[in-house]
C-alpha cells in the first residue's frame, strides 16, 4: 500500500482540483478521511480475514462499488444540508468517490502486495497497474524506520512532485485564461 501521507496528500490535491466553492474545514476532513478509509480492510488481518480474501487487504473496501458508497453516504452524511439532487450534490458524490478510489490506484502503483480487486464485489480479480514504481508500505511499526523513509522517498519522487508540476501547469493556465477573460471584458 501506499503510505497514508501520500494518500491524504493526493485527496488534498484532488480537493484544490475539483470543489472551489466548497474548500471547509469540514470539506478537507472528509477529503483525508475518504482517502484513508479504505486501509481499514488491515483490520481484518489481525480479526483471521486471509489477505487474499474478498473482505481482505486491498479487496472490496479498495474496490470502485466501494468507492461510489463512500462517496454517497459521505454526501448524504456529511453535506446533508445540500439539496438532494442538485449540481453541488453530485459534484461533492464524485469527488468523494474519486478520492475514495484513488487509494485503490496508489496502492497499485506498488511493488507488493496481491494487487486490488478494483470491480468487487463482481469480480475478486486482483490488479496491479502497468508501472508499479511506488515502494510498497510496511504496516505496522517498521513504516518508522528506515524502509519507512525509502517509501516516503518512491512516493514523494513519483506521486508529490508529478502531482505539483501538473496543479502549477494548471493554476497558470487558470491565471492565464482568468486574465485573457478580464482584458476581454474591459474591451
């Protein structure tokens, strides 16, 4: 898995992408939360649930029908006094969907574990993505030591620095188009 730093770093830089009207406190807590929530499957490790099973690691809770409930319960938990329905609604549904989802991606981006069963509870089938350069986190105590940092370092190399080239790329070209939009009006 990925570690949880670089999972709420992601639901952070999702949440500055997607919802600018919305930016709360309580907007952010939910963003990080979706995004870790999905690590509470590891649970089931120290309850007898094998690793490979349908309610283990990496499997239904890292899955996209997983995701969408999330998503939703969170909408209709967290954010009840926005109407049902409406354009906000769906757009809060989708972001904490996709931030949801995207623990399931990270943690196949890594060089270990059985892969994540994306289509459960469908299909059981574990997938890992075509490039897996993140290092796989250790859980437990070990992620405070040395390969603790080596995972750090894979995450911050390949996750953080391509996620902040490409959110400056975009806030220029918001800033540009924002611009271009103003000298337009004054025309």
């Amino acid at each position: 898995m990925a570690s949880w730093l670089t999972h709420a770093f992601v639901a952070g830089a999702l949440g500055k992408a997607q919802v600018p009207h919305v930016r709360t406190v309580r907007f952010w807590m939910w963003s990080v939360l979706c995004s870790v929530l999905p690590d509470v499957d590891v649970l089931g490790l120290f309850m007898g649930i094998d690793y490979g099973h349908a309610l283990g690691h990496r499997g239904f809770m890292h899955s996209l029908s997983f995701s969408f409930g999330v998503g939703l319960v969170t909408v209709m938990v967290g954010f009840s006094h926005v109407v049902r329905g409406s354009t906000l609604w769906w757009i809060l549904i989708f972001h904490f969907t996709v931030v949801t989802a995207s623990h399931g991606v990270l943690d196949a981006m890594t060089n270990g574990g059985l892969g994540v069963a994306f289509f459960a509870p469908f299909d059981n089938t574990r997938y890992f993505l075509p490039w897996t350069p993140i290092l796989v986190s250790p859980i437990g105590a070990e992620f405070f030591g040395w390969r603790g940092l080596e995972v750090i370092a894979s995450e911050i190399f390949y996750v953080w620095i391509p996620i902040l080239v490409i959110a400056s790329g975009v806030a220029v070209i918001r800033k540009t188009l924002a611009d271009g939009n103003s000298a337009e009006l004054e025309k």
